[in-house]
C-alpha cells in the first residue's frame, strides 16, 4: 500500500497586506492593541477560535478574504498605522543601541 501524503495550501496574502505575516512573526503585537485589534479585524470568530495566535491564523483566512482587505481603505489605513508605530519602535531601539 503506498505512503498517502497530505498537503496544505496556504493563502497568498497580497502585497498591500504583506507587513501582516511579519507583524505575525514578531511578538510585539502582543502588547500593542492596535495590532490585536487588527488580526481581530480581519476574521472576528476565527481570530479567537485559533486562540490568537497569529501565525496559525493567517494561514486559516481565505484568498477572497484577503483580496477583500488589500481592497479595503478601512482596513489599510490601519494596517499603515499599526507599521507605522512598529517601525518608529524598532528605529528607537536601535538607536538606543547605537549608544551602547
């Protein structure tokens, strides 16, 4: 009997919407609100069925999801916003850095 393999096929997530899988594998999310608030945006019910964890979330929305949000000022206006703030942090820390 041959070996069944079993592949998963992720959702590409469009390029306006690219800084999410790097916010999602970076954990300052976790103590910035408008970060939460924006994974919680993008699918309420499974945001808190995959238990928050971001990473495992992204990889549970839809393509037409996704295409919906790349579409969305709404939605990417808070995106900007939120890497907006995660970059001024990281500019911070590094030239707190710097000094050292």
């Amino acid at each position: 009997m041959e070996k069944m393999q079993i592949y998963k096929v992720y959702p590409a997530i469009p390029e306006p919407l690219s800084f999410l899988d790097y916010l999602a594998r970076n954990l300052w999310w976790c103590w910035n609100s408008e970060a939460i608030e924006l994974f919680y945006r993008i699918n309420p019910a499974q945001w808190e069925k995959i238990g928050k964890n971001p990473v495992a979330f992204l990889s549970h929305i839809s393509q037409r999801r996704f295409d919906e949000l790349s579409n969305d000022e709404s939605f990417l206006g808070h995106l900007r916003r939120v890497k907006a703030k995660f970059e001024r942090m990281f500019s911070y820390v590094s030239q707190i850095k710097e000094f050292d």
